[in-house]
C-alpha cells in the first residue's frame, strides 16, 4: 500500500540553528500535512499542501508531487520546537492520511 | 479553527471487555475518522465516514467497529478489548468542500487494556 517514509527519525539542534525534515512517497499523493504532537500528545497543525510551498514564521514546507516528496524546513529554532514531527499523505480524495513514522526534534541550549 | 473533542481522555480497560470510544466535532465536517497510535510511532487509519450513518473500514480495522449517528458524533467500539488495543486513539474530521481535505485532530484517548 500507500507509503511514507520520514526522515531523519531523530534529530538535535542547538537554539537558533535550522535543519530540513523529509519525506518521501511511494505512490503519488494528492496533498501532505505536517503535524507537530507536542510532549502532551496533541497534534498541532503546521501545514496542508496540495502543491508549491507554504511558509509561517520560522517554518516553511515544499510539497512536489511529481517527484514524490516533501519537505519541512525549520530556522532560528526555539526551545519550545522540540517535539516530534509527522508528515502525513493522501492519495485519494477523500483524504485518508498516511502517516510518516516521525522525527523526533530535540532543541538544545 | 476545527474543533474535535474526544471522551474519556484516558480509560483503563479489562481484556475481553467492550470499551467504547467517543468523539464530536462542532465544525459541521463530514468526514470523521478514526487513528490509532503505538508508542513510536505514525497513526494508523482504523475506520472513516462521510456521511451520517454510513461507515468505512480504514487500513487496521479488525477488531473495530464504528458507528456515525449523526454529522457531529463518530464512535470507536471495542466489543472484546485485547492487550493488542492498548494505544492511543485520535479522532479526526475534515471538510472536503473547496477541494481542501485537511484534517483536525481531537486530544487523543489513551486506552489502557489489561
């Protein structure tokens, strides 16, 4: 089936730095959403894309559906970023989301 | 903003027992459905719906039943809980009009089956 695969599964960053998450799809998908689920468990919407690229704040999120990828970048990270980040898919229309596995973000001093 | 509610936030269950899982959204959507998540891990598609009355089998759905009595309400029903079902359980709705189908997460139930 429908696949999504997330990486890096962890990363550090040190207070003000950036870095780039991705993920990467086996069929082609119609839309992504990136999700952070903060340390008590709730999901909180970043982004939805159909297409392009989407930005807000320090966040900014490129989707190509032709070429089967996504990617969230992160700068000036802050303290309260840390958490764990999930990208998900759909590829039909009524938007059943595949899940990536998550990167787990940790901000350093 | 979407908002999606969730009941009981957390339960403690027995095996073999029924547990069932409640959500409502105020958002008028009509596609609800239902995740689950293990330690670790992406959520996983149990059951949907798009209309009222009427449910879909998601990716993971044996074990599970539904039930969608109305546009606001979508239930997750146990009927013989195992160790297997212990994670935690997100509802979701979204709207589908205007081509967007972005999805709103309730809080999560964290099921506990012993």
């Amino acid at each position: 089936g429908d696949q999504v695969e997330q990486s890096p599964s962890a990363l550090s960053l040190h207070e003000g730095t950036g870095s780039a998450l991705r993920c990467n799809f086996t069929t082609t998908m119609r839309a992504v959403q990136w999700f952070q689920q903060n340390s008590r468990g709730s999901l909180i919407n970043l982004f939805y894309l159909a297409s392009g690229t989407k930005e807000n704040g320090r966040l900014k999120s490129t989707f190509n559906s032709k070429e089967s990828y996504s990617t969230l970048h992160i700068r000036d990270a802050q303290l309260e970023d840390s958490g764990t980040y999930f990208c998900a898919a759909s590829s039909s229309s009524f938007s059943k989301l595949v899940f990536g596995q998550g990167t787990s973000l940790s901000v350093v001093p | 903003e979407a908002a999606v509610t969730q009941s009981p936030r957390s339960k403690v269950a027995v095996t073999g027992g029924k547990v069932t899982l409640s959500c409502h959204q105020t958002n008028n959507h009509d596609y609800m459905y239902w995740y689950r998540q293990d330690t670790g891990h992406g959520l996983r598609l149990i059951h949907y719906s798009y209309v009222a009355d009427s449910t879909e089998k998601g990716d993971i759905p044996d074990g599970y039943k539904a039930s969608r009595p109305s546009q606001e309400n979508f239930s997750l029903i146990l009927e013989l809980a195992s160790l297997s079902q212990t994670a935690v359980y997100f509802c979701a709705s979204s709207d589908g009009t205007g081509g967007s189908y972005e999805q709103y997460f309730g809080p999560g139930t964290r099921l506990t089956v012993l």
